[in-house]
C-alpha cells in the first residue's frame, strides 16, 4: 500500500554512504523524498501513545469483592456505625473495614486506547523516519556512535555474508555502531516494582534498529539477541520501532533493498 503525503516545501535530498559487509564505504546514495519530511514531535507522540495503549488489557475488580459475606445491619440504637455487621460485631461491606472492598477500583469499561486518525498515524511513521537520519536527534535519543551520516545504508549481501553475532559484532564495530549495544548492555537493570514479579523483570535501554528484507536472513538471527537491538521488515515498520517512548531518533540500520521498499510506501508530493 503507497501512502501519499504532501509537503509545503523542498529541501536538498540528503545523500548518505552505503557500507558493505567488511565495514568499508562502497559508494553512495540519495536518500527517498520521505527522509525530507519535517519531524513532528506532537503526531509522533500522539501515535506511540495510540500504539502502545491499543496493546493494554481491559481490567477491573469483581463487582462482588468485599459483598460475599453473611454480615447483615442491625438497626439503630446500638450507639455504633449503620453497617452491616458479623454476628460478633465486626463490621463488613464498607471501605475501610477488614476484607473490604477497593473505595474506587478500576473498571474494565475504562477506555484504555487512545486513538488517532489514520493520516496522522501515517505521517507521523513517515516523521519518524525522516527523524533517523537527523544526527541532533538521534543524540538526543542517547545514542552512541561514530558515523558522520545516517541512517546507515549496508548492501543487500551483508544479509547472507553476516551469519554470526561474533561476525556481526566486529561488522558493527567497523560501522562504529557497536558502542551504542555496549550502551545498552551497561544500562540493563531490574525493574523497580511489582512488574519483576509478572515476566518483565529487566529494563533494557533501545539500541540499534535493522531494518531488513526478511527476519529469517542470517543477519537477522545474528544480531537479534544483543542487548537493545530490534528488527523490523518494511511491511511491518511502525511507530514502536522507530520511535520508542514516543521519542524520535532511532539509531537506525537499512539494507539496500529495504530502503528501496520504505521508499515505495511513502510518496511524497511537494506544493
């Protein structure tokens, strides 16, 4: 599907180098209209937020918490508090009694999604990419690295060449990327909370993004398990990768052809 986008102006196409699979340049390239698009802040917000709570489970109390109970009221003239009360005087039913219930708990009718239009969701994935090849930005994010430009374009062969993590580190390395995994490694922690007890025990920072042509390529299953690293494919690419917590500037890794298909999603038209 092709998204059309209209911008009010343009501005030089920025040109960016493509490194091959030893690290090297390999020559360069002009990147698509749609890394020239303004980055907005306020739509890349609104469309993490739409994206992230669209996951978010419904959740509520038992409406029968704290009124499962023989407790009944016994009238006036005892000189204690109208509630229902046990037999032996303790007191039920109510807030702030033992074994009552929550004064306000959550609903499951609460509405937990936040949603956004579809245009503006569209712009903002578009945003967001013009957002990876901002250096500022991606500083910002926190990122580490030494590449004078971005995003990083690789030829289409470093896919299949790059078969093993001990080969994709020193690759990376090369790149001057390998630093920005380091970063993420050292800033790895547990969780503060009740969440390390419900199967996300540990905070890991975002590293580096590839995106590739396939997730079954052997770069794919070489980088996937360092530490902050995310993969995507053009046909699935969303606001989640590119910027999380809603903050543009993801250090950001393209091969070739996957560019090529990015750049096939977003037309831009300039008035």
């Amino acid at each position: 599907m092709t998204w059309t986008l209209m911008v009010p102006r343009q501005v030089d196409r920025l040109t960016v180098k493509v490194f091959n699979t030893e690290g090297g340049e390999a020559g360069s390239i002009e990147l698509p209209p749609v890394f020239q698009l303004p980055v907005r802040k306020d739509l890349i917000r609104r469309a993490f937020l739409s994206a992230f709570t669209a996951m978010l489970q419904p959740k509520g109390r038992d409406p029968m918490a704290g009124r499962r109970t023989t407790a009944k009221y016994w009238g006036v003239g005892y000189g204690i508090a109208r509630v229902p009360r046990l037999p032996n005087g303790t007191a039920r039913f109510v807030v702030s009694t033992r074994k009552g219930h929550l004064a306000f708990p959550p609903t499951p009718e609460r509405k937990l999604h936040e949603e956004v239009n579809k245009k503006e969701r569209v712009y903002a994935i578009a945003s967001a990419l013009a957002a990876t090849s901002r250096i500022e930005l991606v500083k910002a994010r926190g990122h580490v690295f030494t590449a004078d430009t971005l995003p990083i374009i690789v030829l289409d062969d470093a896919e299949e060449k790059i078969s093993d993590s001990k080969q994709a580190r020193e690759w990376l390395s090369k790149l001057g990327l390998w630093d920005d995994v380091v970063r993420s490694q050292e800033g790895t922690g547990i969780r503060a909370g009740k969440g390390k007890m419900r199967g996300r025990r540990y905070v890991e920072p975002k590293s580096i993004l590839f995106v590739l042509t396939s997730y079954e390529k052997p770069l794919a299953k070489a980088v996937r398990n360092f530490p902050g690293v995310d993969i995507a494919t053009p046909g699935n690419l969303g606001i989640l990768h590119l910027a999380p917590g809603g903050v543009p500037g993801r250090l950001t890794v393209f091969s070739k052809t996957a560019l090529e298909e990015v750049a096939r999603k977003f037309e831009v038209v300039f008035l």
